[in-house]
C-alpha cells in the first residue's frame, strides 16, 4: 500500500509533459494545487502556481520546481518510416539505446523503440566510441514512411520515456522517469500543504515552471509574473554514492538528506539566505549535503536576476541516474526538504528578508 504523498510522485511522474509540451503535467498541477491555495497564477508559457497570502502586503516567495522532463522531438520519417529525432534537455546516446518511448501525435499515441546496428554489425572501431544521436532512430513499427504518416506521425510531435513508477527497500527509495522535476513540482503541492495550519507572513507562491531542460525559460516569465522577494529553485541533484564516482570530491548520497547548490554555471546563491537554511536546517537536526558544479544550472539562473536581484537558492535532492529513462530518490530526503523548507518560509518576514540584504 502506498501512503499520500507516494501516491502523488507516481501520479506527476507517470504523467508525460517534454519542454514545450507540458500541458498534461500543468493540469494535473492545478489539480493539487486548487484546494491548497487562494488563487492559480499562470504565465502565458505554461507555467503555474498557487498563490497562498499569509500576510496581506507581505514579501513574496516563490517555490517551483518544472513541469518538463527530458525527452526527444520527430525530426523527420525516413523512406522505410522510421523517425529520426532531435534531444529536449541532455541524454548521453548509451542512455537510449534499445528503451521504449511513447511518440504522442495528433491520431493517438504509439509505442516507439529506440534503435541503432546491432552488436554482431558493427565494427571494431564502433564498438569502442560514444554513438552520436544522428545514428539512432525509433522504430514505431510502421511499414514505410506513407505509413508512418497515416499514423499520424510529422515532424514536431514529441516523445517521452515509457517508464512506470515503482519503489525499492520498503518504499524508501522512488523509482520513476521524470523526478527530475516532478519531485520539485510534487514539493511546491506539499508545502502549501504544510502552510495550511501554518502562519506565515509572507505571500507564497508555489508551483512550478515550463521549458526549465532547454534553457530555464519558464522561469524567467514567472519571475517576471511574480516579482518575487526570495525565490527558491526545488530540483534534483547528483548523487555520487553508484560506483566509479569513489574519486570526485562530493559525497552526496541518496537518503543522507536535502541538497544545497553551493555553485553551478549559472548562479551562486544569496549568502544570507543560504546561512538561514543552514541555520534552519541544524535548529531541526536535519542533515544538509552540498554540491558544487562547474556546469548545468536550474530555474534560479533566471529567479536571481529578475528585477533589482531575488536572493535565491537551490534546495533539492540527491539523484541517481537523473536523464535517464529510470531515476531513483529518497522519500527520507524529500521529507525532510519539505520540513525545512516549511520552517525557513516561517522566518521570511520584512524585517528578515532585509537582514539578510543587507548583511
């Protein structure tokens, strides 16, 4: 028997939504978030939160994670009908190979395989280089390429992972394509959740964001939308607990508690706002682990530089195999990040917000 709050990740993790397609995972959004909250604020992209007041005139929080998960897009039907296809948000080629995909057209949706040579054709040489995505294609099963179209298959429909939700070790562990970020979309519901029988004395802005895989674009229009006094960015992290990682400096491990982004590409966050996670997080006796990388980056790219500059953070969860067609999480992490995040929002007055400004 699974309990609520599993229940929620396999429902937004088995629901499919690509950057640009993510309308089945906003409704499903609205959904949760309706009940929890004093109105829906949307952008005009996709992007979707629910807006709860605690104090009338207070700052304004933003929390999102993204609607959108990593998947691929028909370039074009070869003569033999079989697609070809381009990346929505970064795969490595060997992730791919042989896994089944769902390709969603205007006539319905089919099950597609990822194909390449098979081993006993190719030579040496190939056996031993990374396989481009130019020599890939999925196989629909049609019989040629007028056939291909009769199914309803052109250039632009998108296609997803086929992966179904699952869990190991007594339910602890989550198994799911998309948790990167449904696991953040499923946070911004479980917050507001929290706040019900919470004061806080701020404005809350909880939801989620679109076309984050392809460049943070959803971000910068909800930013735009909100103008928020703080945001936070809830996605997922690297985990270095699988073998081969023995050697990198971080040791982020699944189930060892919420992740912290010291650095990435794309922003450094706000130190005063950082310390009061910190801080928070040992007043509750939860474990932080940190991250830094020199690439990649999240939605709080875009949150940090709207309007005069949003003290913003990244809060998440460590992750193996994110990108993939199968990722696993912890429970135990997202709870405790849900917990913290509900104590820092606590603390978010006027005067606070300006402290950590001004430090």
């Amino acid at each position: 028997m699974m309990d609520d709050l599993t229940k929620l990740i396999k429902d937004l993790t088995e629901t499919d939504g690509v950057p640009g397609h993510e309308r089945e995972v906003r409704v499903k959004m609205e959904k949760y978030l309706q009940p929890l909250c004093d109105e829906l604020v949307k952008d005009r992209l996709g992007g979707v939160l629910g807006k709860k007041t605690g104090a009338e005139n207070g700052p304004k929080i933003l929390l999102a994670g993204h609607l959108d998960e990593v998947g691929f897009m028909v370039t074009h039907i070869t003569p033999k009908g079989y697609l070809r296809f381009i990346q929505l948000g970064g795969w490595w080629t060997h992730n791919m190979l042989s896994h089944r995909v769902k390709v969603k057209t205007r006539k319905g949706e089919y099950l597609g395989l990822i194909g390449s040579k098979a081993p006993h054709a190719l030579e040496k040489e190939e056996r031993e280089k990374v396989m481009k995505l130019k020599e890939l294609y999925i196989d629909i099963g049609a019989k040629d390429e007028a056939d291909a179209k009769e199914m309803g298959v052109r250039p632009g429909d998108w296609i997803v992972p086929d992966s179904n939700f699952t869990t190991m070790h007594d339910g602890e562990l989550w198994v799911a394509k998309a948790l990167d970020n449904r696991a953040g979309c499923a946070m911004a519901i479980e917050v507001l959740k929290r706040l019900q029988t919470e004061e806080h004395p701020n404005v809350v802005y909880a939801g989620a964001t679109v076309q984050e895989e392809v460049g943070t674009r959803g971000a910068g229009t909800i930013a735009r939308l909100v103008e928020p006094d703080i945001a936070f960015a809830v996605d997922v992290g690297l985990a270095y607990d699988t073998p081969g990682n023995e050697s990198y400096p971080m040791t982020c491990n699944v189930g060892d508690g919420p992740l912290v982004m010291l650095f990435d590409a794309t922003m450094i966050p706000h130190t005063g706002l950082r310390d009061l996670v910190f801080d928070t997080a040992e007043e509750l006796g939860i474990n932080i682990q940190v991250d830094a990388l020199a690439g990649g980056g999240t939605d709080a790219a875009k949150f940090h530089l709207s309007g005069i500059g949003c003290p913003s953070i990244v809060v998440g969860f460590a992750t193996r195999y994110i990108h993939s067609h199968n990722a696993i999480m912890s429970k135990s992490d997202f709870e405790q990040a849900a917990q913290l995040l509900t104590a820092v929002i606590k603390k978010l007055d006027k005067a606070t917000i300006q402290q950590l400004i001004d430090r």
